[in-house]
C-alpha cells in the first residue's frame, strides 16, 4: 500500500492557543512525524480566530522543506481567478513546487453576507467556478493569455514566474454534488469528500460516468477522504470520554450535525459512521475499509490537538504501520 497518502488538516484558525507559534509547531511536528500533505481550510470567519489560508500556508512553506502544502479547499469566489493563479503560483515557488492547489464552490453563506461578498446560486457558483480554473490553468501554463467568459475576463495577461510544478500544482475539487463531480472529471487530478463507503460507492459510480462524457480515464483521479478524529487510544472507554470532552468544548452543533439537540449519546452513534474512531486496530480497519473501494488519500482534521502535538505521531506509530 505504498500508494496510500496520510496527511494532515491544520485548519487555519489556531486549535491550541490562538498563536502563530503553536500553529507553526503543530505544521513543523507534521512534516517531522512523516505526513504527506498539511491542508489548510479557507475559511473568513468559521471558528473564531482564524489565520487566513494562503498567508498561512505560504509561512509554512517559508519553515518547512519536504511536506506538501494543500488547500482544502479554497473559496474561488473571495479572490479574482487571476490573482489567484499569481498567488498560488508565488507559492510553488516558494515552497519549491510543493503546492497542492484545492478549490471549491463555496457553500456557508453567513460568511459572504459577513464580508460583504454576493452569495450567488449554486448553478451560478458552478459556472463561475468552472470559469475561474479554466483562467487559473491558462495563466499556468500560457505566456499571455487571453479569456472572455460570462463571468470572468483576462487580456493578455502576463503570470510570472509559473509554478514550478509542470504542466501546473495537482488540482483538487472538494465537494459531491453531480455538478461537482462532472467539475472533477473534467479538471481534478484529486476529488476530496467525507462520506460514509456506502455513499462513496454511489458517488464514484457517478464520478465514472462523468469521466466517460469527458474521456476521461477515472483512474487518474486520486479519491481522498477527509476524516475528523481526536487521537487513538486504547479502549472504547478512552475514545468516549475523549470525544466527550470536543462535545462539551464545540457544544452540539459539531461537523455537519446541526439538526435539533441531541444527547452525547446519540451525537457520539452518529459520528462513528463518519469519522475515525476506537482503538489504533480500529482505526486501522477502518482506513482499509476506504482503501478496499479505492480512496489513496486520507486527510485527517485531529479537532484535539490542544497542547497535545504528540497525537501526531502516535497516529502514524499506532495505525499507519498497520496499513502501509
């Protein structure tokens, strides 16, 4: 299984103090513990103090050397797609061709209405969103580029330097509408989502059929799976009351479960389907449960690593050297 990825979601608002020096040492502890990738969210407001994704990511790129360096993913809507592409590109090159570059349609509308930025419909999002990787590849891997779309315009626009990487940075598309997957099929090297393996099931049939309008092959797209996790332990009763402790600090309204209140109980049950949980064998099984209907990327977002740093490589130690 050597072709399987391990990689981390530092989701840039601090998950420790609210410092840049302990979000810096958990990206250093990282790359240090032997992940493959550290991903960062785009995110303006979500989660209270929050480092914005790409000035963050390109100071990890500044005290890093060998991990990659992913946004999972970006908002195409916060930032004019040709800037993007200097911004993103600016950070190849810095980083010396590490860039992962993810995008997105955007989905939390409080934080458009919060900046002031239009929250279009989601057919629109599409459309915009399809347009602005159509320029940010052109500026790649174009000298002057040209590009009149009903959303978006360049005219001989000059992006230098370009990426290191060659043609360009993999892309990644997040997201799992049919809309989105024919977006994937058609431009991603990485299609990312966290759904349960049945649910994958459905969609990469969906996936498929988009490759074939494309003649795409679908094996050349990477399946990547986000999880949530707070560590491993030992025993069901040490999972429990550790994922007790996230329920009482983010309160009820946690990762996708917003519905009316429940108990511990019941909001514990319903997160085993979607997130990883138990002991390190647990773990472990379920990873290869993924890997069986073909996921080769995991990007786990540890939601307990407050002081706790060495969870990140009791991770590795404990379940990826079951699996690899």
């Amino acid at each position: 299984m050597s072709d399987i990825e391990i990689n981390v979601l530092l989701s840039a608002k601090h998950i420790s103090t609210g410092s840049w020096p302990a979000f810096k040492e958990l990206a250093l502890e990282s790359e240090k513990s032997g992940y493959g990738t550290i991903w960062l969210a785009d995110h303006l407001t979500r989660g209270g103090f929050r480092l914005e994704c790409l000035s963050t990511l390109t100071a990890i790129a500044a005290i890093t050397k060998k991990i990659r360096l992913g946004t999972l993913v970006l908002c195409y809507a916060w930032r004019n797609p040709a800037l993007l592409a200097k911004i993103t590109a600016t950070i190849d090159v810095i980083s010396e061709g590490r860039l992962e570059f993810g995008i997105g349609s955007c989905y939390l509308k409080q934080e458009f209405d919060a900046y002031g930025f239009p929250f279009p419909k989601f057919k629109d999002r599409i459309e915009q969103l399809s347009e602005a990787i159509e320029i940010i590849k052109k500026l790649w891997t174009e000298e002057k580029p040209s590009y009149q779309g009903k959303y978006y315009q360049i005219f001989e626009t000059v992006c230098e330097p370009k990426p290191v990487q060659k043609p360009y940075p993999p892309i990644t598309i997040g997201g799992g509408s049919e809309s989105i997957l024919s977006l994937v099929a058609k431009y991603a090297d990485r299609w990312n989502r966290g759904y349960t393996v049945e649910e994958y099931k459905q969609k990469l049939k969906i996936l498929d059929d988009c490759c074939s309008k494309y003649d795409r092959d679908f094996n050349e797209i990477k399946i990547s799976h986000l999880f949530n996790i707070v560590g491993v332990y030992e025993n069901e009763d040490e999972t429990y009351e550790a994922w007790k402790n996230v329920w009482k600090r983010e309160g009820r309204r946690f990762y996708g479960i917003q519905s009316k209140p429940v108990s511990f109980k019941e909001w514990y049950e319903r997160m085993k389907d979607r997130n990883l949980m138990g002991t390190p064998e647990e773990c472990a099984a379920k990873l290869e449960e993924y890997i069986e209907i073909g996921v080769k990327s995991f990007e786990l977002r540890f939601v307990d690593l407050y002081g706790n740093k060495q969870i990140l490589k009791r991770f590795m130690e404990k379940v990826v050297k079951r699996i690899l």
